[in-house]
C-alpha cells in the first residue's frame, strides 16, 4: 500500500486570506478519493497544490513519508498524473502525439515499442482509437479532456489527480469515465483523487469522499456516511433526500435554501 499524506496544509494568494486552513487527510492505493464542496471551497487549489503547479504555505505533503518537494520532475510524474479541469494547449499536435507524452518520465532517449503499445492501450480504453491521427485543436471539449485522461493513463502514475474531469462530458461518458477510472484503480492498486461537483458520482464511484467548506475538511469518509441530507443542507444550501436502490445510494436535490 502507497498513502498519499496531505497534513496541515495551508494555502493563500496574494492580498487574499487563507483558502486552505489546516487541512489534512490521506488517500490510499486501491482507493478512489473525490473531493467535493461548493464553487470556492478550494478544491482546485487544493489539487494544484498537491500537484506542485502552486507552492505550498505551510504543512506536508509526501507519499509513504517521503515529501513530494523532495523529488525531481520525473520522479514526481511517476508518482502523480494531473489532469486540471482547462487543459491548455498550444500549437499542433495529434491525439496520439499528446497521449505519447504522458510517458516522458520513462523515456530515457527515444520512445520503445513498450511505450508505443501503453499508449494505443490508453486510447482504447478511452475509446479513442479512431481519433489518434486527429488533431487536438479540431475536437470538441469533451474529446479533448478524455485525450488528456487518455495522456495520464499512458503517465501510469501512482495517484491520478483529477480536477473535475467529467464537467465536458456528456452523461454517458461521465459514466463510463468514472468507472474506467475506478477500475484502473482496483486492478493496477493506483488511486484516484478527484474534485466532484456531481454528488451522485461521487457516492456512486468513491471508497471516501472528503468534503471542503471554506477551506476547511467539513467531513471525511465512506460516500454513504458522508452524503447527508444533513450535509448537503449545511454545505450546499440545497434541500434533499438521500434514497437507496439495491444498495446503491441516490441523491435527489429540490431547491436552495434561504
């Protein structure tokens, strides 16, 4: 088992308070972790933090103990694959090209035939296939944001890092996303953590789920303790009933609250 420890994590911008105040949790290998909370409540930071794209304030953040600031670039990239929720691009490149890229870490002069086959494998497995001489610059939204899961399918990293990766989607390919996802997770023991805004994913696919308000951990654990009618009310401001269906838990929102 490899844990991914976030303890006492503090993060601020410039000339603004604090977003993150003294957070802390853990996410294991074989574990899919989604982070939820309203707009504002710091998840991306959160996740660009964890991912080095921002320098943290204060607190840890390490893997089996070892700190993630420690690492060198390539180091880091074997153990965390980043997906932010905008992908920005630039120039032109194929779908196939931008997946290959996932496996830089590995590379030590040129790409292998091993490196070859794990890409065509991702592509598969986000049913791509058929678009991998494509230009990214020509697909839609969606296309490209499951082209960028597709590149850190092909990164094989320890913890997938996900920043709300389902919002281009259409609902079938949230589905399948999600359980794609979560069934690379099981069979490679990786983790996968994950900013939600769909409650209903999140109790759907998650092992636990951790919810932020204002910067701060409001709870954290199994999906099905942590979804409240309670929580939701308290967090959200949304009025709800949790229903449940051949042991599958059901979120049905009515109306904010005033």
């Amino acid at each position: 088992m490899v844990i991914l420890s976030v303890q006492n994590l503090c993060q601020s911008y410039p000339n603004k308070k604090d977003v993150l105040k003294d957070v802390s949790f853990e996410a294991e290998t074989g574990k899919v972790v989604s982070l939820i909370g309203p707009n504002g409540c710091g998840k991306t930071t959160l996740i660009k933090t964890i991912c080095g794209v921002f320098g943290q304030k204060n607190g840890t953040i390490s893997v089996n103990g070892v700190p993630l600031s420690s690492m060198s670039r390539k180091e880091t990239a074997k153990v965390v694959g980043y997906v932010p929720q905008n992908v920005i691009y630039s120039g032109h490149s194929t779908v196939f090209d931008t997946v290959l890229l996932g496996r830089f870490p590995y590379v030590e002069w040129t790409y292998t035939k091993k490196d070859i086959g794990i890409v065509s494998d991702a592509l598969r497995c986000l049913g791509l296939e058929g678009l991998s001489g494509r230009d990214i610059g020509h697909l839609s939204g969606g296309q490209r944001q499951k082209v960028f899961i597709a590149r850190s399918l092909a990164q094989d990293p320890r913890f997938y890092i996900f920043d709300e990766p389902t919002n281009s989607l259409d609902l079938k390919n949230q589905l399948n996303t999600m359980k794609i996802m979560r069934d690379i997770v099981k069979e490679k023991k990786a983790c996968l953590v994950v900013a939600l805004h769909d409650l209903n994913l999140a109790m759907r696919y998650s092992d636990e789920v951790i919810v932020l308000k204002d910067g701060v951990v409001f709870d954290k654990g199994p999906p099905e303790d942590v979804i409240t009618a309670d929580m939701i009310e308290k967090v959200y401001g949304v009025s709800s009933k949790i229903f449940e269906e051949d042991g599958e838990f059901f979120v049905h929102l009515y109306e904010g609250i005033d």
